[in-house]
C-alpha cells in the first residue's frame, strides 16, 4: 500500500513542462490573479522556481554528478555519525566530512536544507526543482544525498512522494540507513524511478542486510564478485561520465575503489 500525500496526485499534470529559471518571473502576474480563485491559480500556476529554492533551501551541483543533489550535513547521520567513529569503516573517511565541505558556508546551506526538510511544501517544492535542474542539466536523473543520509521513515515517505511526482525522472538514494527502509517497506512500495542503493558499513565489507535492493560497497583493491566497478575516478576531472549504473535497478551491485 502507498502512502503518498494526496496533493501529489494531481502533480504530474502540474508539471507537464518543465520550465527554466527564465520563466519563473511570470509566475507572479498579478493582474491574472483576478480570474482565479486561489487554488485554480495554485494548479495552473504552482510553485515559481524561485519559491521553490527558498522552500528547501537550494540544492547542491556535485561536480562529479550528471545532476543536482539534496544533501544535508553529514554529521546528521544517525548511523554514520557512529560509524565514523568505528577503523575501518566507510564513514571513517566520507568526504563529506572534509575540505570543501567544511566551509562554513557549505556547511550552513546543508543545515538550512536539513532545517526546511519538514515544511509542508517540501514535496511540491522538490518536484519544481527536480524538473528545473532537468531542464537545466538536460539530464532527466536526481542525486539524493551527496551528504548526509536519511533521518526517518518520514523523510523516505516525502523523497518517495516527490519522484512520484517526477515520473520521468531517475532518482538514486544511497543509505546505510536500512532499518527505516525496512520498516517504510513493511507497508509501502518504493517508486519504480526511484533506487535505494543499500551502502555497505565497512571497506571491503558488504551490506549486512540488503533488503533485496541493489547495494553499494567501497574496495580497497578487488572489487566483490559480479560488481560493477564506479569509473568515475579515471577521468580527469572525476566525473560520471555516460556512466549511470548508479540510477540503474538492474545494476545489483556497485563497488567504489577507496581513494
Ligand atoms: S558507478 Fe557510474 S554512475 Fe555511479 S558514481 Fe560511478 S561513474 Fe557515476
């Protein structure tokens, strides 16, 4: 059974056309606002892209990525956050706890991300946002945390409400967090444009429990058996590249090499 907020169920109709940046200006035409009540005005009109950013607080642009990303700080991860603590570990090294993501202001967009996660627009806001970075990108594929990490069922809910509202976009969701995968699974079903990709704890280690959802895993020098191998770093830049194995469902299994 699904649970998605009822307003999203008009939403694929609301954001039939992408639209740029350039549109967003029009979207506050007062003198149409006479020939509408509000919520007429609110389906033809929606969200301006501009609203939408100040909604969840903005979105990253991962260099190496083929799209935007919503992140939240690393150091609100539940399970990483322990993790982190433990030699060994993937989350020992996460590059989200280091250089450029230490900058104080990186670090305050993060939080201000995390602080509006709970706004009752968030899911609306979000679907405006993942059709403009398409439109800007050309990509139709979202990145969910490039930091940070699921902090409950709830927030799973939401992301899952959003790629409905999405449908022609790809979403990828890495998590450690497995237990609210699980329990969101007990009653509901994931979107089929959305991966929750299950990250293993440990280097060279696997996930203890996949939830038969495609996984992750980082290698020191020989990837696990049948992986298929992230080839972002032999490019100069790092980058993706064609590469989208991460979005891919039936891509069971992809291996980081540790750098
Ligand atoms: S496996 Fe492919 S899609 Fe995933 S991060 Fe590496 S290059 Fe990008």
């Amino acid at each position: 059974m699904n649970f998605y907020p009822s307003c999203m169920k008009s939403l694929p109709l609301l954001w039939s056309r992408p639209e740029t940046p350039h549109d967003a200006p029009q979207d506050n035409r007062e003198d149409e606002r006479h020939d509408f009540d509000d919520s007429v005005l609110q389906k033809i009109v929606g969200l301006s892209r501009a609203r939408a950013w100040e909604i969840v607080g903005g979105l990253s642009r991962p260099s190496k990525m083929p799209c935007y990303s919503w992140g939240i700080p690393a150091q609100s991860c539940i399970t990483g956050s322990k993790l982190a603590q433990v030699e060994g570990s993937v989350c020992q090294r996460c590059y989200a706890l280091k250089g450029f993501y230490r900058y104080p202001k990186v670090q305050q967009a993060y939080q201000r991300r995390l602080d509006r996660s709970g706004d009752p627009r968030w899911v609306e806001a979000m679907v405006k946002l993942v059709y403009w970075q398409t439109a800007e990108t050309g990509t139709p594929y979202f990145r969910w945390f490039d930091s940070g990490d699921l902090q409950s069922v709830e927030m799973l809910r939401n992301i899952c409400a959003v790629a409905v509202g999405t449908p022609e976009i790809r979403h990828w969701l890495p998590t450690r967090e497995y237990r609210m995968v699980e329990a969101f699974l007990e009653n509901e079903s994931l979107p089929a444009n959305l991966v929750v990709r299950i990250s293993a704890a440990l280097i060279d280690g696997q996930p203890a429990h996949s939830l038969g959802l495609p996984t992750s895993t980082v290698h020191r020098a020989i990837a696990p058996p049948e992986s298929t191998v992230c080839v972002a770093r032999e490019s100069e830049p790092v980058n993706c590249g064609t590469c989208r194995s991460c979005w891919d469902d039936a891509v069971r299994k992809v291996s980081y090499p540790l750098h």
